[in-house]
C-alpha cells in the first residue's frame, strides 16, 4: 500500500490481503470457493460489487463506495448490507 493518509493510501486486492496477513486459501474458504479462484480474482479488474464486499469482509474488513467529485465526496449506500 502507499500513501500516508487513510484517505489516500491505494493498493491492488493482492497487496491489501497480504498487508493484512491473510492467505488465498482463508479468502477462498470464507467465499466457498478455492485458491485457484481467489488468484484469478486478484487479477480481475472488473468483478460484482458483492464478490468485492465478499472479499473485504474475509480480510476482517467492510466495503463502503464513495463517489468523488472536485468540491465534495458522496458515500453510495445502495450497496450497503442491510
């Protein structure tokens, strides 16, 4: 991951799943699927907003989307669990 602040730090799915010590297997068992899975996953750049919510929350985390605009940012909540 880089950046220094919270709001400014990026990183690929792979690099934030290793940055919170968690293995492609403990992914893949909390998705019900298999390592194979969880890899090919990593390199897509286009997945379901519920795979990437999925995912997130096998890392002990919760997916929140955010629309960023020049004088303001906006939390998308439609996707949120209820």
């Amino acid at each position: 991951m880089t950046g220094g602040n919270r709001a400014a730090r990026t990183a690929r799915l792979d690099e934030l799943r290793k940055s919170r010590s968690v293995t492609q297997v403990k992914v893949a068992e909390h998705l019900r699927t298999n390592q194979g899975e969880i890899s090919r996953l990593e390199r897509r750049t286009d997945i379901y907003i519920s795979t990437l919510a999925q995912y997130i929350r096998a890392l002990g985390g919760k997916l929140e989307i955010r629309a960023v605009f020049p004088d303001s940012e906006v939390r998308i909540t439609q996707f949120d669990e209820e």
